[in-house]
C-alpha cells in the first residue's frame, strides 16, 4: 500500500488542482526555508510530527532531509523518543476524561 512510487501520482493532483497545489508547494518551501529555526531542527521536527502521524511518506522524507541537513544517529533516535513521550503523554492526560461527571 505504502511505496513512495504512489507519490508520482502528486502529478495528477497538481495537475487537477493547480492553484490550490502551487499555493502548498509555495507553503512548504516557505515553513521549511531556514530562518529563526535552522533547516535541520525543521527536519527534525518535521520527523517528530511524521512520528506520531504515522505517516510513511512524512518519516522516509523528512529523515532523508534531516541526514542530509547532518543530522546523527542519535539526533534521529531522540526524535523518536521525543515523539513518542508526546504520543503517550497525550493518551495519558486525555484520559482525565474517564473521570468527569
């Protein structure tokens, strides 16, 4: 289901939609254009994000950009944890919401 082949369909949507596509495309490279945040802490949090999104595409794209931005081994894996401390924390205090009346 998941092969990153599927995202040459991307074509087909910006072609259909061209407005709408070049305005993404012109946002994308504007939220990941360094600036008060360099490109690879971008790249990381876009990691985080794909993380707990559990998005293929987002985690094999933006781990790619983070290593090309110099990111290590032990950058990415803290990441991980980070996303997933975020991930469980949210299901932890969500469920406060057991016990309302």
């Amino acid at each position: 289901m998941y092969d990153m082949k599927n995202l040459a369909a991307l074509k087909t949507i910006e072609n259909a939609a061209a407005p709408g596509m070049q305005a993404f495309w012109a946002f994308d490279k504007a939220a990941f254009a360094p600036g008060a945040i360099d490109s690879k802490t971008k790249q990381l949090l876009a990691l985080a994000v794909a993380l707990t999104t559990q998005c293929p595409y987002c985690i094999a794209i933006h781990t790619k950009e983070a290593r090309k931005a110099g990111a290590s081994d032990a950058e990415l894996s803290e990441t991980a944890v980070v996303a997933a401390a975020m991930r469980a924390g949210a299901a932890i205090t969500h469920a406060t919401h057991m016990f309302q009346e």
